[in-house]
C-alpha cells in the first residue's frame, strides 16, 4: 500500500497545533432492517489505543489508520474546500457492510 499525502495536509494539522490524523471506522446505528452503516471518521489527533492502528510517517504527519479499514494499492490525504470550510479528506479506503 502507498501512502500519498498532499503538500498542505500539513500545513492545515499545523495550523491547528496538530501533526497526527487518525482515519478510523465509526459504525451508525440505522432504525430500519439494515443494522449498521460503518462511515470513515478522520480525526485531527492520535488514537486512544494504538494497538488497533497501523502507523505511518508521511507528508509531515503521522497517520494512523485502522486496522479495521480495508484499503486500494493507494491511499490519498488531501484538503479540500476553501476558507472556513476546508477539511481533510482521505481517498482508498473501502467502507464493508
């Protein structure tokens, strides 16, 4: 798996004092037949337990992504949106029902 982080996913961290982005699985709770809907969260901070993760250097930052999460051959770490409404974004992750 290759690891491709944009040139401002670290400044964006910086700016907010961070330098860890943990991309984890949040399941949702759905009131109808289908159970549970697992979303990808990114998170702006290392994880609580790290066991769970695996863990890389790139781009100025420290990843750590779920074990849990199913990825392509590559896996992206981009800003998007602009002024106030810019937000990290992660691209090759497969989400499994």
């Amino acid at each position: 798996m290759k690891i491709e982080v944009a040139d401002n996913v670290a400044e964006f961290l910086n700016e907010r004092g961070r330098s860890d982005l943990t991309i984890e699985v949040e399941d949702l709770e759905t009131p109808c037949c289908v159970g549970r809907l697992p979303e990808m969260r990114v998170r702006h901070q290392p994880p609580l337990d790290p066991t769970g993760y695996r863990h890389f250097e790139a781009g100025g930052i420290t990843l750590h992504l779920s074990k849990l999460l199913h990825t392509g051959d590559t896996v992206r770490v981009y800003v998007s949106g602009i002024g106030p409404f810019k937000k990290i974004e992660v691209s090759g992750i497969h989400l499994i029902l």
